[in-house]
C-alpha cells in the first residue's frame, strides 16, 4: 500500500509573466486598503484588526499593504500534518503533492443503485475507498453528507469513520465553532499531548464569502484552527462573471485580496500558523449558468493562481478531478483527465476533489472514484527501481530474442491493482473495483483505549447536543 509517488523536480508551467503579476499584486494591495474585507457577525476579529492598526468602519476592515505583507511573511512556505500511522504523514507544500478525495456532495451514485442522498454508510464506504487507493495520501473530510443523522452531530460520526477506518491524515469540521471544538477535542485523544505542543494533525477548509466577505462561521474556525496551529486552506469560490469579475486578471486580484487577508489574520492569531493558498475556480456557462471547468479562462486563473501562491511562499491548493457530467461517462473522463493535468502543471501542492467529483459537485461517485483513482495512480506512481538499471538488465533478454523476435510472455506479468477481471466496459470494471476495495478494506487498528475513549467521547457529546429540532 506504500506506494512511491511521484516527486515534483521541474519548475510548475506559469502563464504570467513577472509584469503582469506585479501588476495583479498591486491591485490586491489597491483592494484590501481602498475597498476592504467584510468580518460579518466577527466583534473579536474587528478588535484584533483595530488593535493591529487596519482602518476599521462597520464591519470593513482595511488593510495597508504594508501589514498584509509582514503579516503573510509569517506563514510557513511548508509543513507537516501529521497522520495516527506516522509513515501516512503528509508535507504540504514539498515535493509530493497531496492528493484528498472529493468534499461536499449531498448525493452518492453508483451504477446498481443509481443517485440517492448520501448515508453513513456510504460516507463509511467512501473513506475505505480513500483507505485503500494507492494515490490517495489524504483521506479528506466530508466526501458526502450522510443525510440519516442528524446535522447538528453528523460532523462525529464523519470524524469518528476518519479517525477509525483510515490511517491517513484528515480534515476537520467547520459548519460551527462547536464543530471545530469537537474536531480539535477528538484529535486531542488520537494524538494526546503532542497537539498541544503544536502539532499539526487537522487541515480545514475555510471558505470565503466571494468577493470579500468572511462570515461569522468561517472567521471563527479560522481563529479556532489557527490558534491550534492546525491547517487552514484559505478558499475564495471563484466563478467569474458571479462571484468575481469576469475577467482573468479581475478574478486572480480579487482572489489574492481575499486569500491574504485570510492567510494575514491566520497570522495575526498565531505567528508561523500553517495556512494553504486555496481557491475554487471554475467558469460560469452563459446560458444555463452552470459551472463549467474546461474552459481557457479557469485553466488561466488556475495557472496564475499557482504562480501567486509561489510568490507569497506558501502551499497551493486549487482543481482535481472536476467535470460537469451527471455520469461518469467520456466527458466526465476527458474533463476531470484535463483538470488534474492543468491541476498539476500549476504547481499544485494539494488537490481536494482529486477522485469521486460528479455533477458540478453535487454527487459523489463511486465508480468514478477508482476510476479517478487509477488515473492518478498511472500520473503519478513512480518505480521503486532505477530505469537506467533496467535498460542494462535488458541487454541479455534482447540478446536471447535477437532481431525479428518478440518478448511475449517474456517480462513479468501484468498485475491489477484493483483486483478486478479485465473485462466488459469501464463502468463494469469501476464497480468491480469499488467492491475489491470494501471487502478488502484493512487499517491498523487504534489502541483500544484510545478507540474506546474516541466512542465515548462521541456518545456524550451526542448526549449533549440532543436531538435536531
């Protein structure tokens, strides 16, 4: 299951030139101190902005592009999140990008049972998937929405399957302060003392209110997280033309506005708090208004996104296996192949929607979760070997065939890393795999303290929350 993947030793393929980004910085600079940020809902953040010398008026916060600036020089350019099996533990922002399932979808599909709102079950499912897939280094965070339990307490459930199931690093809740409280309480009891000395173990997905708006539930987990010295992923939703300006240049300044602000205030709750650079960009279509992801301009915005990031020196997070299919048929294929390539020829330090994504987001799919896998594992496992070993290792083979012969049945035999018959079509052979992968689902088990204590911990909080209303 340890896979070599692969390491990225060439320079990531930017669009920009160096004028241009120049360019996009100073209106970012313009926009922070001329137009601002709204703190929706956030008394704390506005009295740490006023205290930090930003121009406070209402709810907006303006900020001189010299604080934004020693503010995000204090943002790590990598770390680690650390994994309950150590060797699973990730660095972000090195050399191996770190590849998390898709996140969100409110719908499952499969091809026997079709599309139905997601269950525990399926969400259980799903993080044994990511268990068992060789290019998954990441188990992610909220694959879909069990819609059986209750909203109010489904974030343990989801956390308890994580911490259980899978051996890989996580995320954590944020719908509410409580959430995070919760996600931080039972990361407490997985990793004991450590995470009170720092250490990083959660990463969260802090979303902005595009353009320029942090609500009052996204600000608090960032302070909640940060404080913790745990992972934020700085996440403007960007779809130009609806949530930002049309244009690429517009969108890429608006966006590196709203991610410094976010990644600045991470800063100022805790000096050296790990922070990721992580937009969502696709394209608005014309005339349905779906979100589209094939198009020039969200390949430029994504391209110019990295090279941002690059400049500011921290983790860059943007695309994965994104399509606006509603089956995993061809052009699901050929758009979520297309949005991992751009995905990592920007320089990609961590994709989330890297296998499962279906329908603009709101499914999450089974067989297009293998499928999604096996594609990344074919771009990115590496061979434990040396090519140049086995050129030279060929020279006696070659020789024993000679000219005009052939090597069938000479070399090793093909493995199937699924573990599925090679026949019938893709979808037949997806669905083998996903049920290759469930009954062969195995994670080192947890201390049984640890286990037991993370179980009661579930049941009382669950106690306490009570049911919905």
């Amino acid at each position: 299951m340890a896979d070599a993947l692969m390491t990225r030793d060439d320079t990531p393929h930017g669009l920009l030139d160096d004028g241009t980004l120049r360019q996009i910085e100073a209106v970012a600079d313009r926009l922070l101190a001329e137009v601002g940020v709204n703190f929706i809902n956030s008394p704390d953040a506005l009295a740490r902005w006023s205290a930090a010398g930003a121009q406070i008026e209402g709810e907006r916060v303006r900020l001189a592009p010299e604080l934004v600036a020693s503010l995000c020089a204090k943002a790590p350019a990598r770390f680690v999140q650390t994994a309950r099996t150590p060797d699973r533990s990730v660095e972000i922002g090195g050399k191996t990008p770190v590849m998390a399932p898709v996140y969100g979808p409110i719908f499952v599909q499969d091809a026997a049972r079709g599309r139905r709102f997601a269950t525990l079950l399926d969400f259980r499912d799903f993080v044994k998937l990511a268990q068992m897939a060789p290019a998954l280094n990441h188990s992610g965070g909220t694959i879909c929405e069990p819609t059986d339990v209750p909203v109010n307490s489904r974030h343990l459930d989801m956390l308890l399957a994580h911490m259980t199931l899978s051996d890989k690093p996580f995320m954590g809740a944020v719908t509410e302060p409580a959430h995070v409280r919760d996600s931080l309480d039972m990361a407490r009891i997985l990793f004991g003392p450590a995470l009170e000395d720092g250490l990083t173990v959660l990463a969260a997905l802090i979303s902005v209110g595009s353009p320029l708006c942090f609500d009052e539930t996204m600000t608090k987990a960032l302070e909640l997280y940060a404080a913790a010295n745990q992972a934020c992923i700085v996440a403007p939703f960007l779809l130009p033309g609806a949530t930002a300006p049309e244009t690429v240049g517009g969108t890429l300044a608006q966006m590196l506005a709203e991610v410094r602000a976010g990644v600045a205030y991470a800063q100022l709750i805790r000096p050296g708090a790990p922070v990721i650079f992580g937009p969502f960009v696709a394209s608005v279509d014309a005339a349905g208004g779906a979100a589209r992801f094939d198009t020039a301009e969200a390949v430029q915005i994504t391209r110019g996104a990295g090279q941002l990031a690059r400049r500011m020196g921290i983790p860059f997070r943007c695309g994965g296996a994104l399509t606006g299919a509603a089956l995993p048929d061809a052009q699901a294929g050929y758009e979520a192949a297309r949005g991992l390539a751009e995905t990592q020829a920007a320089g990609v330090d961590f994709i989330l929607h890297a296998c499962g994504w279906l329908d603009g987001g709101l499914v999450a799919d089974f067989e297009k979760f293998v499928m999604d896998a096996n594609q990344l594992e074919t771009d990115l496992q590496v061979p434990s070997h040396s090519v140049a070993e086995e050129g030279a290792a060929a020279l006696d083979l070659i020789r024993d065939i000679g000219p005009g012969g052939h090597f069938v049945g000479r070399g090793a035999a093909a493995e199937d890393p699924g573990g599925a018959a090679e026949t019938g079509d893709a979808m037949e052979r997806a669905s083998a795999q996903v049920r290759h992968w469930l009954d062969s689902h195995n994670v080192p088990p947890l201390p049984e303290d640890v286990e037991t204590a993370l179980r009661a911990f579930v049941a009382r909080r669950k106690a306490e929350i009570g049911p919905e209303i």
